[in-house]
C-alpha cells in the first residue's frame, strides 16, 4: 500500500513543523474553490482536505479534487460518508467515530467505503475522530456523546485506545462553525498519554492566537475551513502563526 501522504506529513512533523489543512466544502463553485486553493497555497498550507456532512454528491467530491490537485499538494477525502470518495484524491481519513452512540459510525460506512477505497486505489490515513460538542452538523448526523469540557482525561483514554487499535492519527473535532475551539487541554492531554500518535484538531478555529495555543499544546495538525471562507486575511495569519510561532 503506498504511504506518500503518510510520509510527507510525519517528515514535517518530525522536523518540528506545525502542518495546516484547509478544509473545503465541495458543496461550492468550482470558481469559488479555485480562489481558495490559489490563495491557501500561497499563505502556505500543507494540505487540502474535502468534505462535509451533508448534500456532497460523489460528482462533487470529484470535481473538487481534480481542482484542487492542480496546486500540488496532498488533497485527502475527510468523508462524512461514503459518497464523500473519491478517486481524483490522493488519500482519505480512514474515520472512527469514536464517540458515537451508532454503531454504523463506526464500522458500517467502514465496511461499505474499503473496497471502493481499494479499488481507488486511496492511501489509507486510520484516524480516531472525536466530536467534542453536540452542536454541528457532524454531531448531529454522528450521534454523539459531547465529551465534557473539562474532563480532558476521557481524550486522554479515547487517544490511548486509538494508538493501542494502530491506528496512527486522532482527529479531535469542535464541529465546523463551532463557536469555541476545543480546549487546550485536549490535544495536550492526547499527546501526553500516547507516544507516536498525530493529532489533529479543527472546528471553531479562528484566530491565530487560537491555532498557536492549540498547536503549543500538542496539535500537529490545525485544519480550518470557516475562517477561509469567511476571511482570506484570517486564514493567512493563522497559518502564519503555526509557521512563524
Ligand atoms: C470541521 O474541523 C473542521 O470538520 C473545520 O471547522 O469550519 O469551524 O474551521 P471550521
């Protein structure tokens, strides 16, 4: 199975980087999406990730793949359900949801989505996702248990079962929109109790202050996707931060 994505993420982090994802809703003009990855590469982001919750259509998935490809970085499903693959990416976020009341979160849509993911021929990122707040879209659909703020032990545990199941990444998710990031105590608590796993956390992330304190505490990965819709200069100071700390 081939492993460049995998690669090309832990040799940045291995040599101290912070990494930035943007996320982009393939739910959007192609025009609109063009823009974003122009300027995205240019304020220096690692990675594009495609996805969404709801009303992704697999002709959409693709298309935006096959745009975002031309600016030469990675670009990786980041699947709110199977019709979310594509084969124009490089990579999907192979997704537990480790948090979830549905049992079909977990190993149905895994069952359904690997053999179209062989046959894509997709490198496999194996990912534990958490939903920390119950107030999004992906909460919703996911049916999740909120994980209380204030208890980064419960992360702790979820980030030690991920890596003792192998897999190598844990996504800790606020939810696209949120209107708080997830605490810093979070990413710092599933550093602290693993050894070698990659964290990534999104949702919420509007500042660079934000992304610079979550990061400082553990986050390898920062993904946004509001902020670059809503401001361009926004998006660019953050990965400015994660950059230039
Ligand atoms: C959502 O973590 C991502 O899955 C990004 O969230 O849209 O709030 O940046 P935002």
């Amino acid at each position: 199975m081939q492993n460049k994505v995998h690669e090309y993420i832990t040799s940045r982090i291995e040599k101290g980087e912070k990494l930035h994802f943007t996320l982009v809703d393939p739910d959007k003009s192609l025009d609109k999406i063009d823009k974003i990855a122009k300027d995205m590469v240019e304020a220096g982001t690692d990675a594009f990730l495609i996805g969404g919750s709801l009303a992704v259509t697999p002709e959409e998935a693709s298309e935006t793949a096959k745009t975002l490809k031309e600016y030469g970085l990675p670009v990786i499903v980041f699947p709110g359900n199977i019709n979310c693959l594509t084969k124009e990416a490089d990579a999907v976020l192979f997704l537990l949801l480790l948090n979830t009341t549905d049992i079909y979160y977990v190993i149905g849509a895994q069952l359904a989505g690997a053999p179209i993911i062989k046959k894509y021929g997709l490198e496999v990122l194996p990912t534990g996702y958490i939903v920390v707040y119950q107030d999004s879209a992906v909460a919703h659909v996911g049916r999740i248990v909120p994980i209380p703020v204030k208890k980064p032990e419960i992360i702790a545990s979820y980030a030690l079962m991920t890596e003792m199941l192998g897999l190598k990444y844990l996504y800790i998710e606020g939810g696209s929109g949120a209107s708080h990031p997830v605490p810093t105590s979070f990413p710092r608590a599933a550093k602290k109790s693993t050894e070698n796993l990659i964290v990534i956390v999104g949702g919420g992330i509007r500042s660079p202050e934000v992304a610079r304190e979550l990061a400082l505490n553990g986050a390898d990965i920062i993904v946004t996707g509001t902020i670059v819709e809503e401001s361009m200069e926004k998006a660019r100071k953050i990965v400015n931060a994660l950059k230039n700390p």
